[in-house]
C-alpha cells in the first residue's frame, strides 16, 4: 500500500511547478501557451493563461506531511516534509495573499477583488 503513496507522491513533487502550487488541470488548455519549462519556476498566480489551483495545493502539501510522519524517521521523510512546507510557505506568501489586488482567473470570468 506504501508504494502507490510513494509513487504518487513523487509524481506530484516531479511535476508541478517548483514551488508545489500547481496550475488548473495538469492537462489544461492554457499550458501551452506558458513557457515550456513552467515546472522550473514557482507558479504564476497573476499569469493571463492559467489560474493556479490553491486548493489542490494545500491538499497536496498536508499529504505529503502526513506521508513524511507515516516515513518517521526513514531517509524518503525528509523529501515529503520538505515538499509539503514549500507548498505551506508558497500559500502563506505575499504573492498568494497580496491584499487590494483584481484578480481575472481566465478571460471572461468575474474579477475578484480583495480588501
């Protein structure tokens, strides 16, 4: 059963963007229209193609710190531990909770607005 986790787990870390925060849909339209190596750098929350998905990323770094408890004291721990405090600090950065800034996810939706 530890396998598919680990599996998983590594798949998220390997394929998101580096700081863990990944966008819509791994497959989703707007992608191409990034730089081709997107992974490479943290997520854009303000980019014009693509919204992030904040959700799936602080579902994602609270596995991952589960994962590394269920690990103990095991080398793969540190890994996921790390993984899911970059996801954490990433959502708790300005740039993720700037305050006063319109937010447009995609062409067409509503503007948000934050006071």
């Amino acid at each position: 059963m530890l396998r598919p986790l680990l599996e998983a787990s590594d798949y998220y870390l390997n394929e998101m963007p580096s700081c863990g925060v990944p966008y819509w849909d791994t497959g989703a339209p707007g992608l191409v229209r990034l730089n081709p190596a997107y992974r490479c750098y943290a997520a854009d929350p303000f980019n014009d193609f693509e919204p992030v998905d904040s959700l799936a990323a602080a579902i994602a770094a609270q596995g991952l710190f589960r994962l590394g408890h269920h690990l103990g004291r095991h080398n793969l721990s540190s890994r996921f531990w790390r993984g899911g405090r970059k996801i954490a600090q990433t959502l708790l950065s300005d740039l993720h909770l700037r305050a006063g800034e319109k937010l447009t996810y995609l062409p067409g939706w509503p503007v948000v607005t934050f006071a």
